[in-house]
C-alpha cells in the first residue's frame, strides 16, 4: 500500500532498502547532551541546533532542512513530551499503575475531557528510570496516515538521538511499503539499549481509517522492547478485546484518575483555594473527583463573593463550568445526540428501557452504546450495559440547557420517569422522580401507597425530599403524610417537630379511619415518645391492641413493634416469633431498615438468655446485611455495634471493643438518643481501664453518671444491672468501699437480683480479707437458693468460694471450684471474671494447667485473654518506685518486718509505708499474694 507519491529514483528492492538503513543509522556529529557517537542521551533536553531555526528568525538562517518538496512539516511541540505544570498534582497510586501496566505490551488511558490523562503520562515519563527511550506523538485532527507517520519519524529519531534528515523524511513521502517503512522506522529504535516507550496521546483525534491503520500496524508488529501507551478520551476501535483475550492490554480509566479529598485539597491549595476538609470533600462529591471540575471551582472560588456563595450555586451552572463543558465536551456534537444527552440528564443512572420511552428513540440502547465508545460522555454500569451514567456536573449542565431550550419539558419527563419506575417496583426512584416532577397528586398517591416501605427501607432521604415538593398545608391536612412527616422530622436536624407533625395528625384525623391509619399513628407516636422522652417507651401496637394492617411494610413495622412488647415482658419466646415474621417480611418487601431492626432484636434476645456468643454474631450478622444494602448508619447500627463492644469486653478484648465504640458513635447521626450515648462512653470507660489508659476511679465515675441518666425505670433490667456490676468492678478497682457498697444497695432496692447483690457483696468482703464472710455470702447462689440475673454472677460466686477455700488452705476444693467457674464461663465466652480474681487463683490456673478435664480448652482461651492486658491494667510493675522493688524483693524472705527496717537502715513505720503502696499498685491485700503477683509479672 502507497502512503506518499511514486519512488523518484530508480534504485529497486534490496538495493533501495539498505540504503535507506544506512541513512537512517547515519549518526550525527557529537553535541552536548549526546554520547561520543552521537546519540541524544534520554532524559537530557536536546539542544537547539542550526537545524531548529525559525527562517524567519534571521536573515543569515541556515536553509530550511524540510524543502517544501516535503508535505508534513511536524512541529515541535507535536513530538515534545509536554510540560507538566506547576500546580500538577501527582499522585503515587497512578504511577504505580503505570509502572505495572508497563509489564505488559500496551496501556491504554481511557478518560473523558479534563481528567489529567496527559499530564499524569507526562509526569510519570520524566519520573519513570525504566525505559532506555521515550518517544510521544500527540495526535491531532486534521493528521492523515502520511503526517502520522511523519510524526513518528521525527519521535524516533528524537528518541535515538538520530537526525530527520531529508533521505528518512522523503522515506516518509515515498513510502509504497508500510511494512517496510515500518521495519525501517523500529531499526531507529535500535540503537538503545533496553525497553523503549511510545507514547500516542489524543488518540481519539485519528479521524481517518487509513491514519488508524497506522497505528493498528503498530500494535500488530509491536516489538518486545517497545511499550505503547494509548490515551484517549474514549476507547480507540483497535481490536482492544482481541487484546485482552491475549492479555496484552492494561487499562486504567477515569475511576483510576479520580482526585480523592486529599489530593483535591493539595490541588486547591495550588490554586490557591484553601478549604476545610468537609468542604473539600463537598467539592470532591459534586464533581466526582474530576481534575477540570476541580480546578474549575477553584477558578470560580477566587471570584465568588464568599464560599457559602459558591457551594450554593456550584452544580454545573457556573459560568467556568458551562464555558469549558461547552467548548471541550459538547461543542462538537451533532445536534440530535445533543437533545439525546438533555433527555438522559433527567434520570442517572439512565435506563436504557427508560431512554427509550423519553426520548421516543427505538435505537436508545445503540446510541447509548456509541456515545459510550465515541465520546465516552456515559458510562455503562454492569456487563449487560442495562443503564448508563452521565457525570454529575454535565448532568447538572445539561438539565440547565433544557429548561433553556425547552422550558417545562423537564418536568413531564420526571414525571414519565416516575410512572416507568413504580411500573418496575423502584419505589424510591419513583417517588425522587414525583418530586422532581411537582405532580402533587402523583406525589400524595405514592407517599400513601410507598411512604412506609420507602422508610422501612432506609429510604427517608427520599421521603423527605418528596414532603418538601408538597405544599405545606397539604400535609398537614393528610393525617398520613403528617405521621410519615413526623418520622423523617426523627431522623433530620430538628427532631423536635416531630411533636409538630403528630399534632397535626390529630387535628386533621378522620371520622372513620382505616385501620392501617390507626396503626401507623400508635407506631409513629412511640417513635416520638421514645426518641424525644424515653429510649425505652411501652409499645404502641401491643399483640391484642390493633388488628395486623393491610400494608405488608405496616405489618412489618407492627411485628417488630410487638416482638419489642414481649421482649420487655421476658416473654423471650414469643418475641423470637415476632422477629422472625417481621425479618422475613422486610427481607421480601427489601425493608433494609427494619430487618435491621429485627436482627438487631434478635441479637438483644440473645443477650438476655446470656448468649453473648450469640449475641455478638448476630450483631456482626446485622451490620454485614447493613453494609450490603446500603449505609450501615443509624441507632439500630449503632446498638449492633455496641453489642459486638460488650461481646468483645466479657471477652476480655478491649482494642476490639474501642473499635467496635468508635463505629458506634459515628453511626448515632443527628438524632440524639442520650441512653445509647451514654452507655457507649461507659463502654469506653471501661475499655480504656482495661488497657491501662484510664484510672479505675475516673472509669468509675463515669458509669455512676450513666447510672443515675438511665435510672431504675429503664425496662431491660438486665441491661442495667450489667452496666451495674461493671461500676461496680471499677469501684472495688479504685478501692472505693462507698461506691462499691451504693451500687449494692441500689441494685438491691430498684432491680430484682438478690443473686446479683449477694455476688457483688461478696466480692468487696473478699477484697478486704473477710474470706469467710465472702463464702458464706455466695453459698446461697452456689446452692440454687438465689438464683442471679446474668450469667457472669455465677462465675463469679464460683471465684469467689474458690478463693476463701484457697485462703483456708483447701487447695483441692479451691481447684474444684476453678474448674466449676471455667464450666460456668465456657458456654458464654465470659472471661472478663477471672480478670478480677484472686490472684493466687490465676497461679493455680497456670501451674496446673492441664489438670482441668472438659474446662481446660476454654482455660487456654481464659489465659490467652489475660495475657494481652496490659500489666499496668492491674497496678501492677510499671509504677513501682526503686524502693519498692527493694522492699519486695524483701517480702519474699519471710523476714519481719522489723529485720527488713534493720537491713535497710529505716524505720519500721517506713517499710509498711512502702508494703502499703506495693499491695495498692499490684491490687493485693497480703504478702503471699503480693509475692505471687511480682512472680506472675517477673518482677522477682
């Protein structure tokens, strides 16, 4: 195939052919910045030369070396790697997928307009130490084979440091064999030693088929030493499937190229614009980590009045934003595809069923598709390419330019689009679509037929939206708008007119109301109660109270709402049965929100039965769900969390549970609720304590306020006796016998668990030596007469008659009980016990280890837990002073005290000064156990 004219000389074959190579390998003469023979060295600019002068520079210039004889002049600039810019962002993670795209033998970068294609190449080309060679051709409009293959020549030749002289240029013009112009055109490359890069940038430009077959040839003669990088605005129809088959491609596309907050707000500040960060991440939002919309808000920024100005109206109307989308993105499409491109910014992601009926086009699915390939101005989701996506700022841009073109029309599509999706069971974007349509009466009727599923399924953001597009008095005036009015008002920034809209409920309630009305009112009305009055209110919809509605989201809502009713009257099983109807409803009808809300009462059931095992995997179980469909965020998220935390501190992991308490806090939201709050803080108290970052009295302190916040009222008795015994513990911890002793007589006087008051007696009788006193109040629990509330009181009677049988010197009986508490503790996890007792228990537990039977496997986990605490979490060794030491080093002697005083040359007084603050920091009341304990710690 001809590229140029006919040959001018008469020289043939092989002949012509290696004359012409060896003009080609001709070198130059030696110049700075190239090697002895001659050649550019890569990485060095290339001086100017004679050659480089412009004719019309001086009137002495050299001749022009391209006569015009020579049809494709290449400029400069056309085979320069372009300068990267000052405020250029580079980012690490590109470069790395650059270098790994580099193992294989072609790359192709695929991103619309303004996403930084060419200047991420360009930065990495002159970071990059891996090729021997670079060569870049940009591509332009108006190139045709023969001026492609010009540029290519004088890369080459660039790149080997070799000279475009007129023989290789008129190789060029003359060419009548592409494949042996081509092979001429590598044996330039050569001359370097080790992989060469090629760079075609634009190549989405290559408007002709005989230009892209050039670079087909390319591709299918590559050499192994030559690496290609293909960027484009969209994919170059080069056989890149073929490619993939072969493994021969790696890609990287716009997602790859999005700015992340971090980087966005290095961009800005380059631009000198300097944001907060949610503000930042505000912009990266809105144009989609977008490198041109990011600096075209920057560019805006420095001229708008204030930044609350700019965030207000920045959405693709911005007059920088339209100017470039206009000039760079849309300017050069035809106007049918650009009328299609007003309808698709109606609706993203867009049906192609959907584009089909807005636009009356029967080829919708195909236009998508080419408008995907040719301009890549959509984005196809999902291997079916069933819909596609437009950016949110042309989006925005473009629904703009149809109100300007066709004013009104926008909304009778929104309003089409709402129609087609209740027909396809989309209920959330049916009723976004009925908003944004303004079709009051399309509104009301799908808030009536879709208000509850859509808030049932986490929907409440679209419900909100949906209320705003109504008219004020037109809720207030529908009882059931009004209540799905006062459930969002829960959920938002104001929850306090929730009250407002449950009012206007009543004022505008209805002679004869369905029962489904009934029961949405008793259901709303204890969502108001317990978010703003009480977290823990009766339930509304009680099991005789109301028939079960019509509405399958409704009955969904009442079956949870009644299996919280038995839950609070410890009719366990009965609440089982409610859950478990109401989950399998919302995991039918897609209620994300309320089966949430139903394993999240299951995991609470699991709790009082003392399963915290349990309890802990359906809390997981629920958050996984959660994050599947959608945000795992909210008070039901939050009350998963925290049991997962509670899990996680009975089992003695407290950097576990301060992870699973952060998680908590951040998904409560804007609504306040003040006992979640407070009991995640008490967690985190305790949390803390146990990894030694809090003193026992402040983690105290903390659970005695929560204590008196929830008071004797709260419902979940076991709940708060937990939080009880936790208080507790830190009390006995901090030494502190008036709290310890005020959380006794409380639990006493406001909760049912004498067994639980007993333990916790006992454990403060033992704590001061009252061995006996401390049996004798655990034998009651121990011999089925009281029987306690949680299942950690058990262990702890067993501990606690474990060690006054020790103290007696009933070392085998004190085994037995050891055994009897690991045997209590087993089924439910519960190691946090034994990190309390005695400490001349936890060194029968270790010497004996193996001598436990049936126990001794959950024993291993026991000590396992107990090892990743920090020492200090016990007073122990890391505040002992010098002296300290010394005198506990002593203890182990068995001397008096008196003939420790002699050896030390102190007082008497002095050296029990010192014993005192040993047994306080190592948590002991005895020389024996203080002695057991410096062992334990090898302190001794």
């Amino acid at each position: 195939m001809e590229v140029g004219g006919n040959r001018d000389d008469s020289r043939t074959g092989q002949e012509d052919t290696l004359a012409h190579r060896a003009a080609l390998m001709r070198p130059l003469p030696s110049r700075p910045g190239a090697d002895p023979a001659g050649r550019h060295r890569p990485g060095v600019p290339a001086p100017r030369s004679s050659h480089d002068v412009s004719p019309l520079s001086s009137a002495s210039a050299a001749p022009d070396p391209w006569p015009l004889r020579h049809r494709h002049r290449v400029l400069p600039s056309k085979t320069s790697v372009p300068a990267v810019s000052e405020r250029f962002v580079p980012r690490r993670h590109l470069h790395t997928l650059l270098d790994v795209a580099a193992d294989r033998p072609v790359t192709l970068l695929s991103a619309p307009a303004g996403y930084g294609k060419t200047q991420t190449v360009a930065d990495w080309v002159r970071r990059s130490v891996r090729f021997s060679g670079v060569a870049w051709v940009t591509v332009d409009r108006d190139d045709d084979a023969t001026s492609v293959w010009a540029a290519l020549l004088e890369a080459f030749c660039g790149c080997a440091g070799l000279a475009a002289d007129d023989e290789r240029r008129e190789l060029v013009d003359h060419a009548s064999d592409e494949q042996a112009l081509l092979a001429e055109l590598l044996d330039i490359l050569a001359v370097l030693d080790g992989p060469v890069l090629l760079v075609l940038d634009d190549l989405h430009e290559i408007a002709t088929s005989r230009s892209l077959h050039v670079v087909e040839m390319l591709l299918r003669h590559q050499p192994e030493f030559l690496h290609l990088v293909l960027a484009a605005r969209h994919d170059p129809p080069l056989g890149l499937a073929r490619m993939r088959l072969d493994d021969r491609l790696a890609e990287i596309r716009s997602g790859d190229l999005r700015f992340d907050a971090d980087s966005a707000a290095l961009l800005l500040r380059r631009a000198g614009v300097d944001l907060d960060r949610h503000r930042v991440e505000v912009l990266v939002a809105r144009t989609e980590g977008w490198a041109a919309g990011l600096r075209l808000a920057a560019l805006s920024l420095n001229g708008a009045p204030s930044p609350e100005h700019f965030f207000e109206h920045f959405l693709g109307q911005d007059q920088a934003v339209a100017d470039y989308l206009i000039g760079e993105v849309l300017g050069r499409l035809p106007a049918d595809l650009l009328d299609f491109l007003r309808i698709l910014a109606v609706c993203s992601p867009m049906p192609t069923e959907l584009a089909a009926r807005l636009s009356g086009r029967s080829d919708a699915a195909a236009l998508l598709e080419r408008l995907e390939r040719e301009t890549a101005l959509v984005t196809g989701d999902g291997p079916g390419r069933w819909s596609y996506r437009i950016h949110t700022l042309l989006r925005a841009y473009l629904g703009a330019d149809l109100d300007r073109v066709e004013p009104g029309r926008r909304q009778d599509l929104h309003r089409l689009a709402a129609r087609w999706f209740e027909g396809n069971h989309d209920l959330s974007s049916a009723v976004e679509h009925a908003a944004a349509g303004r079709d009051t009466a399309q509104i009301t009727a799908q808030l009536h037929r879709y208000g509850v599923a859509l808030l049932l399924a986490g929907h409440a953001d679209h419900l909100a939206t949906a209320l705003r597009a109504l008219p004020s008095d037109r809720v207030d005036r529908d009882p059931w708008l009004a209540l799905l009015a006062a459930v969002v008002a829960l959920n938002g920034e104001h929850p306090g007119t929730a009250e407002v809209e449950v009012e206007h409920a009543r004022r505008a309630w209805p002679r004869n109301p369905t029962n489904d009305l009934v029961v949405l009112r008793a259901l709303v009305e204890g969502e108001v109660a317990a978010a703003l009055r009480h977290p823990v209110q009766p339930p509304a919809t009680g099991p005789d109270t109301h028939p079960l509605p019509e509405q399958p989201a409704l009955e969904a809502w009442t079956r949870a709402d009644r299996a919280r009713a038995h839950v609070l009257t410890n009719a366990l099983g009965d609440a089982d049965h409610e859950f478990e109807h109401a989950r399998g409803l919302a995991e039918r009808h897609g209620l994300d929100s309320l089966e949430l809300r139903a394993m999240v009462g299951e995991a609470v059931i699991k709790a009082l039965r003392g399963d915290y095992v349990g309890m802990a995997e359906r809390a997981t179980e629920a958050l996984t769900k959660a994050r599947r469909t959608g945000p795992a965020d909210g008070p039901m998220a939050a009350a998963a969390h925290l049991m997962q935390a509670s899990a996680d501190l009975v089992g003695l992991r407290p950097n576990d549970a301060l992870t699973r308490l952060a998680s908590a806090r951040s998904a409560i939201g804007p609504r306040n609720d003040p006992w979640l709050s407070a009991t995640i803080e008490s967690f985190v108290a305790v949390a803390e304590f146990d990894r030694a970052r809090r003193s026992a009295s402040d983690a105290a302190q903390v659970l005695h306020r929560t204590r008196l916040l929830i008071g004797p009222d709260l419902p979940l008795a076991e709940w708060t006796l937990g939080l009880a015994v936790l208080e507790h513990e830190l009390a006995d911890a901090a030494h502190d016998r008036v709290l310890a002793r005020d959380v006794v007589a409380w639990c006493r006087a406001h909760l049912e668990c004498d067994g639980d008051a007993a333990v916790l007696r006992a454990r403060s009788l033992l704590r001061q030596d009252r061995t006996d006193q401390a049996r004798e109040s655990v034998l009651p629990v121990l011999d089925g007469e009281l029987v306690p509330v949680l299942p950690a009181s058990t262990v702890h009677a067993w501990l606690v008659r474990a060690a006054a049988a020790h103290h007696a010197g009933q070392h085998f009986l004190a085994r037995e009980d050891l055994a009897e508490a690991l045997a209590a503790a087993a089924p439910h996890g519960l190691i946090r016990p034994f990190r309390y007792a005695d400490p001349a228990l936890l060194t029968i537990l270790i010497r004996q280890r193996g001598s436990f039977g049936p126990a001794e496997q959950f024993l291993d986990v026991v000590l396992d837990g107990l090892g990743t605490l920090d020492t200090a979490a016990y007073g122990t060794p890391a505040d002992l002073t010098d002296r300290e030491r010394t005198v506990l080093s002593q203890l182990r002697t068995h001397r008096s005290l008196d003939e420790i005083a002699g050896d030390l040359m102190v007082s008497t007084n002095t050296v029990k000064t010192h014993v005192r603050a040993i047994y306080r920091k190592l948590d002991v009341n005895s020389r024996r156990a203080a002695i057991i304990a410096a062992e334990e710690a090898r302190l001794l």
